[in-house]
C-alpha cells in the first residue's frame, strides 16, 4: 500500500487548489493531470496493482507541485503588474 | 503546504520490470525538448539546482531500457521537473520585477512629494509676487484716485464759477432788458413832450424854445422841468455820450444869437448835472442861426428854428446784427 505516495499525492493537489491552481489555464490543466491519476492510483489500489498505483501517485504528485508552482508565477507577475500600474497612475496624477 | 517529491534514485528504486527495445517513449521525447527549453531560459541562472535534479532524472530515464514504463515515468517526472524550475524562475523573475517596482514606485512618491513641496514653494513665490503686485496696483490706484479726486474737486469749483458766471450773465441781461426797456419807456415818455428823430449813431430829441426858455433868455422856464425830467430819464437809461445844440432863429446879431445859443445849452447841461447826469458825458454846442430847420422868414419858421436839440448816442450793435446800410454808413463816416 502506497500510503505516503498517496497522502503525498493527495496534499500536492490540496496544495494546489489553495493557491488558486484552478484560476490559471496551465496551472490547472495540471492540477486536473494529478487529479486524474489520483483517481487511476486509486483504482489501482482498489486492484491491487500496487505498483502501477505507485508510480501514478508520482505523476500525480509531480502535475500537482507544478501545478502550484504556475500558480505562484500568475501571482507573482500579477502583484509586479499591479505595482507597475501603481507607478504610472501616479506618474500621470502628478503631470 | 507542498510535499516534498521523491528523487530520482528512490523512484528508480521504487520500479520495477523493463520492456522489450522498443522506440523511445513519448514522455522521454517530451522531456528532452523540455528540458532543452528550460536549459535555455531563465532557470538556468534562477533556478540551477532543480534543473540540475530535472536533467539528473533524465539521464536515468534515458538510461532505462527504451519504451519501458520506467523510462516513461522518469521522462514524465523530468520533464515536470524542468517545466518546475522554469516555473520557479519565472516567479523569481517576476519577484524581482515587482521588487524593482516597489523600489520605483517609493522612488516616485519621494520626487512626488519633493516636486510638490517645490511647488507649493514656487506657488507660493508666484502668490508672493502677485500679492506685491497688486499692492503697487492698488497704491497706484489710490493715487490716481486722489488725481481723481483733486480733478473732481477742480470741475466741481469750475463748474460752481461757470454756474455762477451763467448767473451773472442772466442777470446781467435781465439787467440789461430791464435797462432797455427803462430807457424804451423812458423815450416813449419823452417822445409825449417832443419829437424824437434817429440818425446813424445817435437819437435826436428836439425841444421847442419857448417851452423852456423865456424868450431871448437863457433861464429854464418852471414848465420846462417836466420835459427835462424826461430828458434825464433817456439819459439815464442809456448810456453814451449827450450832445446839447442850442439854436435860434436868425433876428438879432449872429454874435448874440450864438451867445444865447450857447447859453441855453449850458442851461440844460446844469439841469441834467444837477439831475445826477455825469457832466463829463455831455457835449454842449452853441449853433446860433447857423442851423435852421426850416425858413426864418415866418413866425412859425423861426419858432421851430429856436430849439435845444439833445442827442443820444446809440449803442453800438453787433457788426453783424446791423443792417447792411447801415453798416455802409458807418464805413462812408469813417472815410
């Protein structure tokens, strides 16, 4: 039983909703990978192919922490953004 | 929170079994595009450890037995290393873009808030000169205002002499009417006790001899006050030199006539000086017999020829309120 691949499996994707995986297109196309093969994992566990339900728990885990990590690069050129935009209203308020 | 992934060799570990050669998978050829990719990019600087874990776990993909299922789970893990790192760089990227913003951002509020202390500083100049500027505006308006006030005062004290000249003059020519109409009345009154005749420039009041004197005498009559009252009402109401012609008739010696003549005309002059007439207006001549009005050879010539002529002279009128003939006149006398 793959129990720390799946508890891992199942926090990297919690992990990845929290920060807002599902508002990014690349970010989510990836959290709904590890979604998937969280499912297929467990299936594969409910057969017994341990193994198999393994090395799907590692993908899941993988697509789930880039899924997070695309997530953190939206915000963060986001938040640069907004302060750029910050810097030219105020440019334009003091013409 | 993010769990940590496994590495390479705990995965390598982890599976078993191999496959028959085969082509390589779809994520082995997946991965090394990845990962040149992000060899390429950003990651390479930012993030070189992760891509160093990423290209060590595609080494042992590639490594594996081609088309296996572990070269497809390592290629598959590699590849979502390396678009990892290419992601954690990009945040990198991005964090120290908003990093530099912010730096910007309070290097802009701080010129901000010294460009507007500047201007209100320069604001505050331009008030300061404007606000000298109106004080001299306004003092040079407080002086013209006095020139103003002074002008205003000197019309109003001109104005107040023109009005009182305008008086002046309206009484001077309701003095004046007045005195013309004294002296109109004052002839017509004469005009009861004698003839009056006009000349050019002087009006001519004929008294009969014998309504002043006695006859051959030079002592008025007491009869003769009332005419000579109106004589010295005429004299008075006009101004002008008085001409007083003594005449008489041609009996008697030229010598005595012209004594008499002159004698009666001396006697009128007393009465009109004694009558308040300034004696210096009056011219007295003595004609004798030289000047008679009509023939001496009947009773009735020779009364009319013994008389006391009295002028007036006339006013001068306004050149060009006379008529043309007389003006004539006036240029043929001068001649």
């Amino acid at each position: 039983m793959p129990r720390a691949a799946l508890t891992d499996a199942e926090a990297n994707i919690r992990s990845a909703e929290v920060v807002g995986a599902n508002d990014d297109p690349q970010a989510s196309y990836h959290l709904e990978l590890a979604r998937d093969q969280l499912t297929r994992a467990e299936e594969m566990i409910a057969r017994g192919r341990m193994q198999d339900a393994e090395r799907l728990l590692m993908r899941a885990s993988a697509d789930a922490e880039l899924a997070v990590a695309l997530a953190r690069v939206d915000d963060a050129r986001e938040a640069a953004q907004m302060t750029e935009d910050r810097i030219r209203d105020l440019r334009e308020q003091h013409l | 929170m993010i769990r940590t992934w496994m590495t390479a060799n705990a995965l390598l570990a982890l599976l078993v079994g191999g496959c028959g050669a085969q082509g390589i998978s779809q994520e082995l050829a997946d991965a090394r595009r990845v990962m040149e990719t992000a060899r390429a990019s950003d990651a390479a600087e930012l993030e070189p450890d992760m891509l160093h874990v990423a290209q060590r776990t595609l080494d042992r993909a590639e490594a594996a037995e081609d088309g296996s299922p572990v070269e497809a789970d390592l290629a598959y893990v590699a590849d979502r290393q390396a678009r990892l790192a290419m992601a954690n760089a990009n945040t990198e990227r991005a964090m120290q873009q908003m990093e530099r913003a912010q730096t910007e951002y309070r290097e802009e509020l701080e010129r901000v808030a010294l460009d507007r202390g500047r201007t209100v500083e320069e604001q505050g100049e331009i008030l300061e000169a404007f606000r000298e500027r109106l004080l001299a505006v306004r003092a040079e308006l407080d002086e013209r205002g006095e020139d103003l006030d002074q002008r205003t005062e000197e019309l109003r004290e001109r104005e107040e002499e023109l009005a009182s000249r305008v008086n002046e003059l309206m009484a001077e020519r309701a003095a004046r009417a007045a005195a013309e109409e004294r002296a109109e009345a004052a002839m017509r009154e004469l005009q009861r006790y004698a003839p009056v005749r006009q000349e050019a420039d002087r009006t001519i009041v004929t008294l009969t001899g014998e309504v002043l004197f006695e006859s051959g005498r030079a002592e008025l009559r007491g009869t003769a006050a009332r005419r000579l009252d109106a004589v010295v009402a005429v004299a008075e109401s006009r101004p002008g030199t008085i001409r007083i012609e003594g005449h008489t008739d041609s009996r008697g010696s030229s010598l005595a006539n012209h004594r008499l003549s002159l004698a009666r005309a001396r006697a009128v002059r007393d009465y009109l000086v004694n009558r308040g007439i300034a004696a210096q207006r009056i011219d007295v001549i003595g004609r004798g017999e030289d000047m008679p009005l009509t023939t001496n050879d009947t009773p009735e010539g020779r009364a009319n020829n013994r008389r006391v002529e009295i002028s007036f002279e006339n006013a001068p009128q306004p050149l060009q309120q006379q008529p043309v003939r007389r003006q004539l006149q006036q240029q043929q006398r001068r001649r």
